[in-house]
C-alpha cells in the first residue's frame, strides 16, 4: 500500500511545497526599489525594506493646529481587466487617484502612502509593476510611497489572479478644512472631466461587454479610437495637485470625488441639508464609453448615472466671484473644466442634488 504522507516518504513538507515563494518575494522587493525612489519627499526617512515606513511629522510644525487625513481604497474589479490583458502597470495609477483625490477633498494635501498587494503567485515582473504605477502614481499627486507589503496567498487566489488597495495619509490645517459646512447659496458648481470610466463600475462594464456583448479586449472600437482593452485600462485621473493649485489660487468652499454612486451621490456628500445643487447636462458631453455602456446593455440613464462618472471625476464647489479664477487655473494645469451648475435654497426638493436637462452631443 502506498502512503500519501509526504513525510512517511521522507520528504518534509515546506513552505516552497505549500505554494509561497520567499525568493520570489526577496526579488520583487529588489525590483521595485528603483521605482519607490522616485516618491521621496524631503520627510522620507529610511529605505523600502523596513517593518515600518516613516515620515518626518516636524514639517508639520508649520501648522497651527495640523489634522491628519486619512483614506484607504482599493480599484474593484478592474484588476480582472489588467490580469486579463496581462498588462500591470497601470493599476498601481488608479489606487493612488482613488485615496489621494478622497485626501483632497477636505483640503489636506496627500503625505505618504502604503500599498497592499495580494497574489496567488509571486511573479516579481509582475509584481514590480504594479508598484511602478504606484509609484508614478504617487509622483503625480506629491506624495510618497514609504512601503508595503506583498502576500502570496496560494489555494485562495489563482497563480495568475491578484488584488491591490492602498491607504493614504495627508495634512490640512484646522481652520482650513473644506466641505459642507462652508458651502452656500449662489455658489457654482465646477465639473472636471474625468480621464474615462475611471475605477468604478467595472462589474457593470465587464458585465455589458463581455458578458452580453461578447467584445474581446483586442476588438478595435472606432468610438474610442482604440481597443476595448485599452480603453478599460485608460488610467484613473489624479486631481490632487490640481486641487491644491485652486485652493492657493481661489476660495473654495468644497470639492467632490466622483467615485462609486455617481455625479448626484457624491456631490450630495458636501450639500447642506438646507440647500440643493441643481447640474446641467448639456454643459458636457460623457465620452464615448459611456454611451457604448448604455446602448450595448440597454443600460437606462439613471442606472448609468448611478454606477459610472459619465464625464466628471471631481467638482469644485466654489463662490461666484472665484469662477474665473477657477477656470483659469485648471485652463493653465491641463484640467478641462466647466461651469455645471449653482447652488440654491433646497425649498421643497425632495433630493440634496438634481440633474437637469439632456447631455450635449
């Protein structure tokens, strides 16, 4: 009779034998070295390979009374679109927009991230990057990427099945802080164009287009002038930096991250309950993907407007007479932005938010 304990033939079991990679793991630290350095700031203290990050809290001794923000996020299933296309180097960018652009909100600028990558099976190329987007990612909103950890967790996830969140932290003054409470009636509403679907709704999409539609990743799509795959992947906008500009430039009263929920949703987040934001629709026109969403699936505008961006990944909230200057700024950074609507007394309106009208083009 043959045994099968792997012991009673004399082969010890290991952690190599149960699926986890400590050589692997060693390499993917080494390669994504170069790529973490790029996200120093001057408070960095220490190198990647520490049991902890650090950062010098004295530069927070400017401040009179400091507040430290903080955010944790992950980017849902997009991840099943980069695995698919075995393309990795975008993600990293998506979850460093989804916790710094959550940071902004308030005011505070971002400081420093941790990332947390879990793998089914450590590939260190691969694993690198996903790091080396967020480390750009991370260079595009300011702040550092001061370490992480990356689990191999075999039998829960596939060899080639991932997923990736990270968590931010920033600082705002005290009497600085942005949000509901200083929003007021006859405020303007300022829409900022998001990059395309952004990092939400992605159980949908993948739904409409692979589920329904049958596209493949490599299927050209003239609307978007490239493929599906590329247009899945299209990078999340980072506004940060972007949003620190106007609150130096301007008064701003309030900022929005357009995420999960939608326009409406979100927005509603820092109306006061004793006013209402009525936004036009035909100050923009959603790009292309949007309305492929909605025809392939036979997805009704409410639904749409529910689960995706449609156009708008963030919006300042900000006094009549800082329009110009607003727009002007954003004009000068890169930032397509419009006025989209005003703020009023709530009355008798059921709702913190409506949408008005129909989308342009």
């Amino acid at each position: 009779m043959t045994s099968t304990n792997p012991d009673a033939a004399g082969t010890g079991a290991s952690y190599a034998a149960a699926g986890v990679d400590i050589e692997a793991g060693d390499r993917a630290v080494e390669l994504m070295k170069e790529w973490v350095k790029k996200t120093r700031r001057p408070e960095s203290v220490g190198a990647l390979g520490g049991f902890a990050g650090l950062f010098d809290a004295s530069a927070l001794k400017r401040y009179e009374r400091p507040l430290l923000a903080s955010a944790t996020d992950g980017v849902g299933t997009k991840v099943a679109v980069a695995q698919k296309m075995d393309v990795h180097d975008t993600i990293g960018h998506d979850l460093v927009a989804m916790v710094v652009d959550d940071l902004v909100v308030c005011g505070a600028e971002p400081l420093f991230m941790t990332d947390y990558i879990c793998v089914g099976k450590v590939r260190p190329e691969r694993v690198a990057a996903i790091v080396k987007g967020i480390a750009e990612g991370c260079v595009l909103a300011g702040c550092a990427l001061v370490g992480g950890e990356t689990a191999e967790h075999p039998g829960l996830l596939g060899p080639d099945e991932y997923d990736v969140a990270g968590a931010g932290t920033g600082v705002v003054e005290a009497g600085e802080v942005l949000g509901a409470d200083r929003v007021r009636a006859g405020d303007v509403v300022v829409a900022m164009r998001s990059s395309g679907l952004h990092s939400n709704g992605y159980s949908l999409v993948r739904h409409v287009f692979f589920d329904r539609a049958g596209w493949a990743l490599d299927r050209h799509v003239e609307e978007f002038g490239r493929t599906l795959g590329e247009e899945l992947l299209e990078p999340t906008k980072i506004y940060a930096l972007d949003c620190l500009a106007l609150i130096r430039a301007t008064e701003v009263h309030a900022f929005s991250h357009i995420t999960g929920g939608g326009l409406a949703a979100n927005l509603a987040r820092v109306v006061p309950g004793e006013l209402h934001a009525t936004v036009d629709r035909s100050t923009w026109t959603p790009g292309a993907v949007f309305g492929t969403v909605g025809a392939l699936g036979r997805v009704e505008r409410a639904e749409l407007e529910r689960t995706l961006n449609m156009g708008v990944g963030m919006v300042a909230v900000v006094p009549p007479e800082s329009v110009a200057t607003t727009l002007a700024t954003l004009e000068e950074r890169g930032v397509d932005a419009w006025v989209a609507g005003e703020i009023t007394e709530r009355g008798d309106r059921a709702a913190a938010v409506t949408l008005t009208g129909d989308y342009a083009g």
